[in-house]
C-alpha cells in the first residue's frame, strides 16, 4: 500500500475515520452491512477489510483474546484447515487508557481454506487472514480488525 493513493474514510458514523488506498471500495453502497461493521473491498485483488465492535468478551483471557477471534472467524467461514501463522502476544496500548481502564491489542496472522459465496466446500480458496483485537475495556467493547488475502482462488 506504500506510495498508493489514499483518501481518509469515516468509520461508524465519522466517530473515527482512518486513511485506505482509493482502490478500497465500501461494501454499504452495495448491499447492507450491520451497524456494528465496516467493510471495504478491492474487488481487483480480492481484498477485504473488516472493522467491527462488539461487546467485550469478558471471559477470554487478555493474551488468548487474538487467538479466540481467531478461531472464531474461521468457525463462522466454516473453514477447512487452519494455521495460526504469527501471533504477536499482548500489550497495552497507553493512548487508548482511560483511568485505571487498561487497553490491550493483540495481532494474529493465519492461513484458511474457505469457500466464497455458494462455491461449496470442495472449492477451498487459500486465504491469508491477519486479525487485530483492541480491547477497551472501559468501553466493554473488543474492536476486532481483520484483513483477507487471497494466496490461491479455485
């Protein structure tokens, strides 16, 4: 994405913006994303971005938070196998604290085998998925961030 043109986008109703490659396409002005989700798209590369808020998860654990979204994607894609590839561990992240309200992040990277829309299971696409989990616990809110590359489309 370095030396790409990029245009600074509103997420969650211009609460927070951030800056993607003019490439990236949102997904709203195509069909209905739930209000808790951003998505944006390459549909050139097949690339997608995922921001979502959801409640915090208060009974997983700081350092297994990552992986347990981790898992939990790749359920929901009823995904062959998968390969945790890199998982960075824990650290709190202080511009984010609020009080004695710690903010944690975790980063994880994996390998899914995942079907795309009515494909079937036999298709079994080879994706790169890197996932990022800020916990604000002050907010009771886990913001789960994750990115989709395709390494082999069937």
């Amino acid at each position: 994405m370095a030396g790409e043109s990029s245009t600074r986008r509103p997420l969650f109703g211009s609460t927070v913006s951030t800056a993607f490659p003019v490439r990236f396409e949102d997904v709203s002005n195509i069909r209905e994303v739930p209000d808790h989700q951003e998505v944006l798209v390459d549909p050139a590369r097949d690339k997608s971005l995922i921001f979502e808020l959801l409640d915090l998860k208060g009974e997983v654990e700081d350092g297994g938070s990552v992986l347990w979204f981790l898992r939990n994607v790749t359920n929901e894609q009823d995904a062959g196998d998968n390969l945790v590839i890199l998982h960075s561990g824990t650290i709190e992240v202080i511009g984010l604290r609020s009080g004695e309200a710690l903010a944690v992040a975790g980063t994880a990277i994996g390998k899914l085998a995942v079907s795309k829309g009515r494909q079937g299971r036999e298709a079994h696409n080879i994706v790169r998925l890197y996932l990022a989990n800020i916990r604000l616990k002050n907010a009771a809110t886990d913001v789960v961030i994750t990115a989709y590359e395709p390494l082999l489309i069937k």
